[in-house]
C-alpha cells in the first residue's frame, strides 16, 4: 500500500480544480457563442429580406438552416477543446472515426438520400415554411424544412417529420392565386336563371366588400343533375391560404339571400286581397 501513500493527493486535486474550471469557461464560451452567433444570423437574414426581397418564409427556412448549420460546427468544434481538456488526441479520433464511418456507411444509404434530397428541395426553392403542401401522403403547413427531415403541420394539429428521401413527389398549394370553388345545389322546381342571377348578384357584393378576392366570383352554370337537384358552380381567385375563408362566406352570403327570397315570397302569397 506504500504507492497509495505515495501519491500527491494535493497535486491531483489541484489538477482536477483546473480541468473543473477549463470546463466551466469552455461552456461558457461555447453557450455565449451560440447565443450570439444565432442572434447575428438571425438580424442578417431581417436585413436581405428586406434588401433582396425575399418572402417571409423563404427567410424562415434559409434562416433555420443556417442555425442549425452554424450549431454543429460550434458543437463540434466544443467537442475537439473537451477533449484536448483531457488530453485526448483529437486528431487520432477523428481519423479512426473516419474508418469506423467508411465502415457503416453502406448502412446509412438512407441518411446521404435524405440530405441529397433537402439540398436540391432548398436550391431549387420548391417549398419554404408556411407553404401549404402535399407530400409523402400528408396535407398541411410547413413548419420546418432540413437537410434531413421536413416538418408538416396536419389541420388537425399533428405534426409530421418527413424524412426527406420520401418526397417522391411535392404539391405546393402557396404558389400563386388559389381557386375558391362552391356547388350550390338548387331544387328542379327552382328557375334557373333566375337563381343564377341572385347568386351573381351576391358575388359581385363580395368582391366589393372582400380584398383578398383577385378575380370573380362567378356563376359558371349548371354543373351536374342529381336526382332531386340540379348544382350550380361559383368559382373565384383569392390570394393564398384565403381560399377556404372565401367559400364559406360565399356560402353563407348566398344562404341569406335565397332566404330572403323565400321569405319574400311567402309574404306576397300570404297577403290577403284588397276588396275593390
């Protein structure tokens, strides 16, 4: 037991207060550079919206990248100080890493796929956060788009992460005016022309009254028979994601006004005759 007795209790505590404290400061350093690192991205990506006009989600998505770039450089370069605190060669590591990655690499066919395939979705713009798409067998909005994964908000509040070598094939619903489109159904016993004028009569109201309508509404006529209805289609242009809020409110504009006709001709039926 005399090699216990031998040891430098004092010089090793010393040393270890030392590595307490590299550690410490090197944290420190490493969250004072992320903090601040993500805070220039973050005013350099407000500044080229502004100059080089670019849309918000456009902004969004570079921005988000760039962040998420610029933290696993900062974390790697973390991980190189750490262990020279331990005097560990980094250098070594990262060369039998690379062996070890070479020899895994066959199995990771699906990761190099998934970033291929971010890269060529952000170079060649095919969806920015906030666009409405459909991919991969979801509907919804984009909230997130990486170099690996994709996330999709579902209507009904899911959110999905698509790993990016499954968007075989993309729709983007936010490029462009959106087609508002209601069938309103009316009886056979019903006057068609006349019904066609009071729907237009209500679409030319909207469109006065609603900016976010680019062209129409129109009555395009008769859209198909059933069988105890005929269905009328109105069509309109909106701005993007106003689609919806444009239908229902054609919906209910026109449900007033068949009702006030309905109303109206109920009281003339219902008013006695005057005695001559």
């Amino acid at each position: 037991m005399d090699w216990i007795e031998n040891i430098n209790w004092e010089q090793i505590l010393v040393d270890t207060g030392f590595v307490l404290l590299k550690l410490i400061a090197t944290l420190i350093v490493f969250f004072i550079a992320r903090a601040i690192g993500r805070k220039l991205i973050r005013n350099a990506f407000s500044k080229a919206q502004v100059k080089k006009k670019m849309s918000v989600g456009r902004t969004k998505t570079l921005q988000s990248l760039a962040i998420s770039t610029f933290s696993y450089i900062l974390f790697f370069i973390l991980l190189v100080v750490v262990l020279g605190i331990f005097n560990i060669n980094a250098a070594g590591l990262i060369a039998g890493a690379g062996v070890v990655g070479l020899a895994i690499g066959f199995g990771a066919q699906g990761l190099v796929s998934d970033v291929v395939t971010g890269f060529f979705l952000l170079l060649e713009k095919q969806v920015d956060v906030g666009d409405y798409i459909t991919a991969a067998g979801y509907d919804g909005i984009v909230e997130e788009v990486g170099l690996r994964t994709m996330h999709i908000r579902s209507f009904d509040g899911t959110l999905n992460y698509v790993p990016n070598r499954e968007v075989g094939s993309l729709s983007n619903h936010s490029r462009g005016n959106m087609r508002a489109l209601v069938d309103i159904a009316i009886p056979y016993s019903d006057d068609i022309d006349e019904a066609v004028g009071i729907i237009q009569t209500v679409c030319d109201d909207l469109k006065e009254k609603n900016p976010k309508i680019v062209e129409g509404p129109d009555v395009l006529g008769v859209e198909t028979y059933g069988t105890s209805e005929i269905t009328l289609r109105v069509i309109a242009k909106t701005e993007t994601m106003e689609q919806w809020a444009v239908e229902r409110e054609l919906r209910k504009a026109i449900k007033r006004a068949f009702d006030a006709k309905n109303e109206s001709e109920e009281m003339y039926a219902e008013k006695p005759l005057q005695d001559g």
